[in-house]
C-alpha cells in the first residue's frame, strides 16, 4: 500500500522508477498554495544493493514544481546512477527538517506492494 507521511507538517510520498542504470525518485508533497514551500529544499537518500546511489539529477535548492487538480501537489524530481543495476531498497526524504525513511520492497505474486510504488 502507498503510505503517506508527515514531514514537516506536509503529507509526502515517494514514488521511484527502476530502469536499468538509472533509478528516477519523484517526491509529492500535499501544499494548500503553491507559495508554501518556496525555497524549502527537499534532500534525498537512495539504497540500492547495499549501498547508497549518487544522485545524478536534482531540482535547484526550493524549486518545485506543482500539479493542480481539487489539490495541489509540489512535486520535486531526482535521478540517481545506479551502474550496477541494483535493485532499490529504501528511500530516504528529508523536508523542513524531518526526515523519513520507505522501504522499496518488489512485491511478490501474492503479496501486496511495499511503502511505495516501484514502476
């Protein structure tokens, strides 16, 4: 199941995409205007294999980016090298200085997902 957290009084989820030597994390963030997080920057952490990935794409420090529907989202995008294709473990996001840590569990058949998607 996708499960949302609380960092720095804002619901955040991650979401990360595996493709081969490139993992791709986008990190949502629940905002009531799109004014709230200028200039808060978002940091991230990858394991994959043991190990932590070099991020190799991240936003300029407080860039977003936002989705507007009956919500509104900000939304900040980030790639990390992964060379040795290594399959991802956990994610780590830190917001107005809380941090908070997902697991990145590849469902099997018969079980349900881990705390976030994997595409």
């Amino acid at each position: 199941m996708n499960v949302s957290t609380m960092l720095g009084g804002r619901w955040t989820l991650p979401t990360i995409e595996s493709t081969g030597t490139t993992v791709r994390l986008h990190v949502s963030v629940s905002v009531e205007d799109t004014e709230v997080l200028t200039g808060q920057t978002v940091t991230v952490a990858l394991q994959a294999g043991g190990q932590q990935l070099a991020v190799s794409e991240a936003p300029p420090d407080g860039a977003w980016y936002y989705l507007e529907t009956l919500a509104i989202t900000a939304i900040a995008d980030f790639a990390f090298d992964n060379p040795e294709n290594l399959t991802p473990e956990s994610v780590t996001v830190t917001l107005g200085g809380e941090s908070a840590t997902w697991l990145a569990e590849l469902p099997a058949a018969d079980q349900g997902p881990g705390d976030f998607p994997i595409v």
